[in-house]
C-alpha cells in the first residue's frame, strides 16, 4: 500500500469519526438532559449523572464506536479490502 493512501486512511478516521459523532452525542445529551429522560427513567443513579455535560455524551459515542470497530474487526477488514483491490 503507498504510504500516500495509508495517510487519507489515517486522516479520514482521525477527522471524520469525531465529526460523525457529533450528531449522535448531541442529540443523547439534548434528550438526556433537557428532555431529562436521566432524571424519569433512571432516577435509580446518583444525581450528578442526571445531567451529564455534552462532551462527556461526545467522549462515550467515540468510546463506543471505537470499541465497538475494534471488537467486530469492521477496521481490520476495510484495510484488507483495500490491499486487496491493490493486487
């Protein structure tokens, strides 16, 4: 693989994966918080986690999503498509 492809690969997770997880994040905080569905249906928790700040809502959607690729292999087998389609 040219070391040119390896880097659009590298900079399209580095920049696009957050900017795709800003709409996730916000809408889990507004619902979280604003429509206090923390507060109705998991009144059960602590009250600090009632209303949780947005980029601790954008740090959970990334750490699921990163966790979630890596478990399932979807990153190992999208670079095994491209040396592929290379040969």
């Amino acid at each position: 693989m040219e070391k040119s492809s390896c880097l659009v690969i590298v900079l399209i997770v580095i920049f696009g994966v957050p900017i795709l997880a800003l709409l996730p994040a916000l809408c889990l905080w507004f619902s979280w918080t604003y429509m206090q569905i923390g507060t109705t249906y998991f009144s059960f928790l602590p009250v600090q986690f009632h209303s949780v700040p947005f980029w601790d809502c954008f740090l959970l959607i990334m750490a699921f999503g990163t966790i979630g690729n890596v478990v399932s292999g979807s990153y190992g087998r999208a670079l095994q498509s491209v040396n592929k389609k290379e040969k």
